[in-house]
C-alpha cells in the first residue's frame, strides 16, 4: 500500500487567508485546494519537459 508523504509549509497569514478563500471557493479543503495546486504545476512542467523545453530553461 503507497503511503503519502508529509511537508510541513509555513505561510504567512495574508496567503493562508487568500488559500483558505480560494479552497472554500473551489469546494475543496485547503490540503485539498494546495495538492491541486502543486498537481497542476507539475503537469504543466511535464508538458513543457515533453515540448521540447530543457530544464535549463526553467
């Protein structure tokens, strides 16, 4: 069975304040709401990787 891994992240208040907004706006939690933040990030990335991008031009 895969495990998930633990990341603490320390944020200031004004950006919890505008995650927790948008996660409630999204209908998600706000773990929730940053994992589909960072899943999006990642597939965008990939995409550009497979483009032909090299990741020197990140």
């Amino acid at each position: 069975m895969e495990k998930n891994k633990h990341i603490g992240l320390r944020i200031d208040e004004e950006t919890h304040a505008g995650l927790k907004e948008l996660a409630e706006y999204e209908g998600r939690s706000i773990n929730g709401e940053i994992l589909y933040l960072i899943r999006q990030a990642v597939r965008e990335y990939q995409g550009k990787i497979g483009g032909g991008y090299k990741r020197s031009d990140f």
